[in-house]
C-alpha cells in the first residue's frame, strides 16, 4: 500500500497562505469590504468632484490626498481593530499560538491583508482622478502619492491593533467609529484645514492623520511646505508606540 509522503515544512508557505486565507476571509465579508472599498472613492466622486467641480483639477487634487489617506486608515483600523477583538473573543489567537506556524505570521497576515486593499483603494481613486476629475499629475507624484498612502498603513494598523486588544468584537466598531471619523474630519481629510474654524485648526495636529495628510498633499504638489521630516518621524514614532502597547496587552 502506497503512503503518502508529508509535506514538508516552509515558513515561508506559512506566511503566504495566512496572507491570503486573511485576505479571502475579509474580501468575503460585506461589511468589511463593501465599506472599505466603496466609501472612500464614493466619498471622492461626490465631495471631490461633482460637489468640489468649482474648484477644478487643484481641488481634486488636494481631495486625492486627503481621500486617499482617508480609505487607507479605514482597512488598517478596522481590518486590525475589529478582527483582533473577534479572534480575541472567540480564542483563533489561542488556536492559533497552539498551531505549528511562525509567530509573526498572523500580524503579518493582516499587514498584507490591509496593503492589498488599500492598493484596490488606490486604484479606485486614481482611476476616478484621473478619468473623471481631470488630475494630472506626474509618474513620480503618483508613486510619491501611493507609496505614502500604503507605507501609512503601518502606524494605523499599530492604532487599530491596539484598540483591538482594548475592547470585545461587539464594541470594536462603535470604539474606531468613534476615532476614524472624527480624526478624518479634524485632520483635514475631507474639506480643507482652513475652512474649520481656528479652534479645531489648532488642535489638529493631536490627530496622527494630520502628518499623514500633509505628506500625501506634498506627494501630489497639494502642500504647504510642512516640514516632511517632522511627519515621517511622529508616524514612526507612533508606529513604534502603539505596537508596543498591543504587544504588552496579547501577551498577558
């Protein structure tokens, strides 16, 4: 009687088929892909161009950043947020640190999950920019603009990781509703910074979308000359910070 033979163990297959098993299992959940992928260029198409048409090819372009920025944030807080607290509650993490894979392989199963569907985001927008809105950029500012756009990624799935250890899947969404959508309006991701009044204007920097922002609206030739080192390191800075609490909270 024949045998057959086992499969040997690869790392490297690990991570590949957790990358994708997390990507197929979100992209078949509505209420997280329907969201994620349609909002941000719906909301483009209807307050960048159509209701934003005065202002022309400038203020789509400086929509492109801000939405941009906007749909990116959106699949890393929830796509880290909202599954961390369900797989919390209903024990996957148990199940998973009892299974012979890499220990990395779930967070960076979710880090390619969130990069894929940022990219589709981006494409959207592009498309929508470019067809629809009349934005002509450069192919360096449109790599300038969709590397930052993806390489911002990072420091909200830290955020969403975190707030995913805070709370059980059921409070998850309510807890990053109640930062996404206050932080995109108050960091200027929706209507332009100098159309709030001076309060919020000065309070705007406490939001981490804000450095963000300005990195895209310089990527695109949108910007005001912020300092772009200043940005790069905060980002980081909370990248590294907020990493760390989450993994003080998944190990205890």
């Amino acid at each position: 009687m024949d045998t057959i033979a086992p499969v040997p163990f690869s790392s490297a297959r690990a991570y590949v088929l957790e990358a994708r098993y997390e990507f197929l299992r979100l992209l078949r959940t509505p209420s997280f892909s329907l969201p994620c992928l349609l909002f941000p260029p719906v909301f483009y198409l209807l307050f960048g161009v159509l209701l934003g048409g005065k202002g022309g090819p400038a203020a789509a372009q400086y929509m492109l950043a801000g939405y941009g920025v906007f749909g990116v944030i959106g699949v890393a807080l929830f796509g880290f947020g909202v599954t961390v607290a369900m797989d919390r509650e209903q024990g996957l993490l148990t199940l998973k640190r009892a299974q012979p894979m890499p220990p990395g392989a779930y967070l960076v199963a979710k880090m390619a999950m969130a990069l894929l569907f940022a990219a589709i985001i981006l494409a959207l927008l592009a498309t929508l920019a470019a067809g629809v809105a009349g934005v002509q950029l450069s192919a360096t500012q449109w790599i300038a603009w969709a590397t930052t756009c993806l390489v911002g990624v990072l420091p909200f799935s830290a955020l969403g990781l975190w707030l995913g250890t805070l709370v059980s899947g059921r409070g998850a969404p309510a807890l990053i509703n109640l930062i996404y959508l206050p932080m995109a309006f108050l960091s200027g991701l929706w209507v332009p910074l100098t159309m709030l009044p001076s309060v919020l204007q000065t309070i705007a920097p406490v939001w981490p979308a804000y450095y963000l922002a300005h990195i895209a609206q310089q990527a695109v030739g949108a910007g005001t000359g912020h300092p772009l080192g200043l940005h790069v390191a905060v980002l980081a800075a909370i990248t590294a910070v907020f990493f760390v609490l989450a993994r003080r909270r998944l190990v205890q």
